[in-house]
C-alpha cells in the first residue's frame, strides 16, 4: 500500500467582501422593501385609529374592519419595526449620531 503524503499549504482567511455591487443593491432593496412596508403599515394604523376613535369619519363597515384588525396592524407594525433595526444594525447603518 502506497504512503500518499497531503502537502501542506497555507490559505489566508477568507472573509465575504460586503462592498460588493451586489450587496450594496441588496441593501437598497431591501431598505425599499421595509421602508414601504411601513409607510402602507402606519396608513393603515392611523386610518384604523382614525375609524375607531371618530364615529362620524368613516363608514360603518371601515369601522368594523378597523376594530377587527387594529391588533393585527400593531402587531405588523411591530414586526416590521424589529426588522427594519435588525437589517440597520446587520448592514452598519449610520444613524448620525
């Protein structure tokens, strides 16, 4: 049986380029994404509040729909809200401070 011997070989550390075109247009889409995300989110939030708080504003049925939903807009808003500073805080946002 042969003695096959690996040779040795030194590979420098590896790590991911995040400056990249890809990757900077990644962000930018992504940034859209969650940004209308919440801008539709918090229209609808304050449409919701608007319906529910105002009895004369809005019609009956917006009013049911909005005393239906408004838990789940805040629970979107939320989500939203979490993931919009997850991805600030992954891609080094600045906030300028």
């Amino acid at each position: 049986m042969p003695n096959y011997q690996i040779p040795a070989v030194n590979v420098p550390p590896i790590g991911p380029n995040f400056s990249a075109p890809f990757f900077g247009g990644l962000q930018v889409i992504a940034s859209y994404l969650l940004g209308a995300a919440m801008i539709l989110v918090f229209i609808m939030l304050v449409i919701a509040g608007a319906a529910l708080a105002f009895r004369g504003l809005a019609p009956e049925r917006v009013r049911t729909w909005a005393g239906e939903n408004i838990t789940w807009i805040f629970i979107a808003a939320a989500v939203l809200g979490a993931a919009s500073g997850l991805f600030q805080w992954f891609v080094n946002f600045d906030f300028g401070f």
